[in-house]
C-alpha cells in the first residue's frame, strides 16, 4: 500500500506525541530523583545523588520493595502452574463449556481492580475467615496473573500443534518423556515471557492489594502512596517510584523480546 508523504507526516506526529503523553511524566520523576532542589523547580538548577543515598537507607523502602517481591515471586509461581495447566485442558481436549471456561479464565484481567478487591475482600475476611496478610495478597495477585500465563501458553500450543508430540509417542516416547523433551522446550520461551509479565503486574498492583494487605505490610506502590504527601518524603519517593519504572521496564522488556524470537522462529 503506497501512503503519501503527508500522512506518513500526520502518524509520525500523533506517534510522537502520545509517545510524549505517557513517557514525559516518567523522565520528569526520573529527573526529580537526582533534582537537589526539594520544591522540584523546573528545569533543576543542580543534580545530586543525596535522595538515592537516602532511599537506600530507609528501612521503610528495603521492607516493602521485599515483600512486593515475594508476593510477586509467589503470584508468579502459582500462575505459572496454573496458567499452564488450564491452557493445556482448554488446547489439547474439547469438551462442553470449554469456550465458557475460557472467559472465566480471562475475565479477571478485565474487571476493574476496585471490584475484584472488594470482592476478594469480603471473600477471605467474611466467608473464608481468613486474616489479610502476604498470603492473601499472593491470591489475589495470581487471579490476575494467571491470565498472562495463560494467554501466552495457549497462543504458543495453537501455533505449534500436536504433530510433534504425537511423533515423539508414535516412536516409543511416554507421555512424560515426551513433555520434557519436546513439549516443554517449545514451551519454555512462552513461559519465561509470561512469566515475566506476570511478576511485572504483581509488583505494579496497587488497587487489588490496598484491599487485600494485612495492616503492617506494605508493598512498594502502597509505600509510595502512603508517603507521596509526608513532609521531606517527596524526594525519597520519586527515587523509589524511578526504581519501580526501571523494575517494571525491564521484564516487559524481556517478555516483548522473548515474544519477538519465537514468533520470528528464534530459540532460546
């Protein structure tokens, strides 16, 4: 298709400008974490490195940037067997209601977080009789991170088919031997990148976890919320949110490479 100068002009300009919408903010909180001035005067008339010092000091920061990432760790595990196991039942065997059970497993992805905080809420403090802590914050995140696993396990088992498999048991290979030596490799990119995306929602998760976090625990978004407004807090913040930015980059970073390979054909 042949596109005139004009409008290739008019989709550079709409790119670069919704690129500038949503990466401007980020390069000033990036530019505000080395900003010496503590009113963020702009453009800042001196660069320092005190407010890194600081933020690696806080016990505060170290405490929650911990427990978000063992929630994230743990999430990411559980949805990794999970997210594997469901897309293998829904790929490789038909039955009634498959395509139902198909949405059940999406739709978490697409509720609003405020509804499925609420409700996992009232699900562990008034029917389960649970107490609010990292265990519950784990559960919550893995409803969610399941659907990354999910979605990527699936997509890779259509593009592959069974003839592989099947090959590998026609000549002797049992079932298990069969998932270790050939599934399970063609599987393992698809697995990394969801895996990865996954744990990059975990750690981002703010809503979901406001209402599902015991009192005493903080991850790193809820620690960031609660001191963005506390005196001689807002320095150390922008350190820690410009930490989060980079932490969430690079595995979706990852994730989109791995994606990339596989679909061009590239191994591992």
């Amino acid at each position: 298709m042949t596109v005139s100068r004009t409008t290739r002009l008019v989709l550079f300009g709409a790119l670069v400008l919704g690129l500038g919408v949503i990466y401007f903010p980020l390069l000033v909180v990036l530019l505000n974490s080395v900003n010496a001035d503590t009113t963020f005067g702009w453009p800042p008339s001196e660069l320092t490195l005190e407010w890194w010092r600081r933020a690696i000091g806080n016990e505060g920061a170290r405490s929650a940037l911990w427990t978000s990432v063992r929630a994230g760790l743990a999430a990411t595990s559980i949805a990794l067997v999970l997210g594997t196991m469901a897309a293998f039942a829904l790929q490789r065997y038909r039955f009634f209601g498959r395509d139902s059970i198909s949405l059940l497993i999406i739709l978490p992805i697409a509720l609003p977080g405020i509804v499925t905080g609420i409700a996992l809420n009232n699900a562990f403090r008034t029917v389960l009789g649970i107490d609010l802590g990292l265990f519950t914050v784990v559960v919550a995140h893995a409803t969610f991170c399941i659907v990354v696993v999910f979605n990527n396990v699936i997509a890779r088992l259509r593009r592959l088919g069974g003839n592989f498999e099947e090959a590998s048991m026609d000549l002797g290979a049992n079932g298990l031997t069969t998932f270790r030596l050939v599934t399970f490799p063609m599987l393992r990119s698809a697995l990394l990148a969801g895996g990865l995306l996954a744990f990059a929602l975990s750690f981002d998760e703010i809503i979901v976890t406001t209402f599902t976090l015991g009192a005493g625990l903080e991850t790193l978004p809820i620690w960031i919320l609660n001191n963005l407004f506390r005196p001689n807090q807002a320095p150390v913040v922008n350190v820690v949110a410009a930490v989060l930015i980079v932490a969430s980059t690079v595995p979706v970073y990852l994730a989109q490479r791995l994606s990339g390979d596989t679909a061009s054909g590239g191994r591992l």
